[in-house]
C-alpha cells in the first residue's frame, strides 16, 4: 500500500536529499579552486546512494522489517554524509570565498528526521498487524 503515511515521509526524505544537490554549498578558496564540488564521487556516491535507498524502501512496501533496515542504512549514510561536510567545511585552509555554509550543510538532518518519522509509522504498523494477528 504506497498510500501509507510512512511512504509520505520517505518521499520527502528522498527530495531532501535531491534538494540537497540543488543547493549543495559550493566552496572555493582564494584562488577561486572549488573545494567542495558537487561532480565530487564521493558526494555524488553518497546522495545517489541515499535516494536509491530510500526509493528501494518505498518499492518494498510489503516488507516491512526490509523496509525498516533500508531506511536505518539511509539513515547511516545521512550521517556519514553529514559528517564528511563537516569534516570538509573545518578543514578548509585559508579563507573561503564564501564564508557561510548555506542550507546544503542542514537537509541531510531533516532528511534524517524524515527517515526516523517514517521508521516509527513502519513499527506501528508492524506492531498493529502482530496484534491482528495475536487476535486469530
């Protein structure tokens, strides 16, 4: 049943993170050499596999407990994700030309939020069909 409220919340996590290619924070140093791109594989390895996660997990909406793993791995690459960005903004040497991080620095938390919010809707039901079924 894709009209589930859980499919919602992983359709918003997946074009937060489509939102985040849009908006990634572009930095350049001085000489105006790109620090942080966007083409970068490792960016680009992390998002896509992000969104494959999550739309995997919305194609599997009769497996429940696969689709609670898939969201808990989307989950992980949001943070490894999130910490590569940090990572990238403090070690940047010398001074940017554009000092703020933008919005791109934020969307893999409320991705994250997303992906939580979908794995408690995916336990209620999971828990309501184990109760269904305790009934028989």
């Amino acid at each position: 049943m894709l009209q589930r409220i859980q499919t919602i919340y992983m359709i918003l996590a997946a074009l937060t993170i489509g939102a985040l290619y849009q908006w990634f924070p572009q930095l350049q140093d001085e000489e105006g050499v790109a620090v942080m791109s966007k083409n970068a594989p490792l960016y680009l390895g992390l998002m896509g596999g992000i969104v494959l996660l999550v739309i995997i997990s919305i194609l599997n909406f009769k497996k429940r407990q696969l689709q609670f793993v898939l969201n808990r791995l989307a989950i992980i690459l949001n943070f490894v994700l999130l910490g590569v960005f940090v990572y990238r903004s403090l070690t940047v040497s010398g001074e940017t030309l554009v000092s703020e991080k933008g919005i791109g620095m934020l969307l893999p938390i409320i991705s994250i939020v997303f992906l939580v919010l979908a794995n408690k809707a995916i336990k209620r039901d999971e828990d309501l069909v184990k109760s269904v079924d305790r009934l028989r």
